[in-house]
C-alpha cells in the first residue's frame, strides 16, 4: 500500500507540474522575452484550496494559533489545551472531510503536500522547495484569516528568522495590526 501511495504520488507530480516553453521570438509581444519560464512545481489553485479550507474549517479567527520552533505535535497539544487551533489542524480536518465526501477536491493540493517534509521528499521526484512553497502559501492563508488576536507558541528564544512565522505570518499578522499574544514558554 505504501509503495502504491509513493508510485501515485509520485506519477501525480509528475503530471501537475508545468514545464512553460519558450515563447517563439516570431511573435510581436515587447513584455515576453524568449526564454524558458521557472517551472511551477505546486498546482495552480493551491492557494485558492488553501483559503477555502481555513474558511471553512477554521475557528473563529481569534481562537487561531501560531507556532514556531515547538514542532506540529507539540503545537497542537499547547492549542488544544488554550481551546485554540493551528493551522495544521484545519488543513487535516479539511482533507479528512474531503476524503470522507469523496470528492477528492483537495487530492492533488492539500493532501498531496500536507504531510511531514520528511515524508514528502522520501517520494521519488519530489522538491523540498515545492513543500516550502506549499506551507509558505498556506502560512500567508492562515496569517491573512486571523484578524484581531492569535497566539505564538514558540521556544524561549522566540521564533528563528528563517521560519515559517518569521518570513510569511509576522508581516501580515504585523501589517493586519493583530495582536500577537507570545507563549514562549517551550524547550527547544
């Protein structure tokens, strides 16, 4: 089953990534240059299924919590217990009702990167950076939901620069003029 899953996935990237050609320098378009476009590893309505599953699936938008260093374990024990909810939670919860429906909306988005990047660069033909593009778009989706007040989990130290919070949450949540209330009570 596993080996499967693998296969599947990875024949699945295979397909949905799009390799954009060069555009013939016959046609008169001054803006396009003739040159081989970035390849786009994620799918294009990633971001779309990403805000549509935090609407549906999330808590009210000030029972969101943020997280960085403490790991998505520990993460949703902490919210848990402050009766708020992470991001990774509401992802989950819409996959598994994706699944359970049978509608198989978010089967090459969410669910196909929504999983430890451990286990999503263990598939054949996968790109860290395309998991990285992925939860840096559902970190902008989560950050943008949240509109008066959230909670940063995270390690006495506070967040690390290159983080998920520091380069996607912080600037939104910061120009959104939400209030961040900081828990940095965890170990590293």
């Amino acid at each position: 089953m596993i080996i499967f899953q693998l296969i599947s996935s990875a024949i699945l990237l295979a397909i949905t990534t799009i390799n954009a050609l060069p555009f013939p320098t016959s046609v008169d378009k001054p803006f396009i240059r003739d040159e081989v476009l970035i390849t786009r590893g994620i799918p294009q309505d990633f971001a779309k299924h990403a805000v549509a599953a935090i609407k549906a699936f999330g808590p009210p938008s000030s029972q969101t919590m943020m997280h960085s260093g403490i790991g998505p374990a520990k993460a949703f024990q902490v919210a848990k217990a402050k009766k708020l909810q992470t991001v990774e939670t509401t992802i989950l919860k819409a996959i598994n009702n994706d699944k359970a429906s049978k509608q198989n909306i978010y089967k090459n988005t969410l669910q196909k990167y929504c999983i430890p990047k451990a286990d999503y660069c263990a598939i054949p033909g996968t790109n860290v950076n395309d998991w990285v593009e992925a939860w840096g778009v559902i970190s902008k989706a989560w950050a943008s939901y949240t509109t008066k007040e959230t909670t940063l989990a995270t390690v006495k130290e506070g967040p690390n620069a290159k983080s998920f919070y520091k380069v996607f949450e912080e600037p939104i949540l910061t120009s959104n003029r939400v209030s961040i209330k900081i828990d940095n009570t965890y170990p590293a």
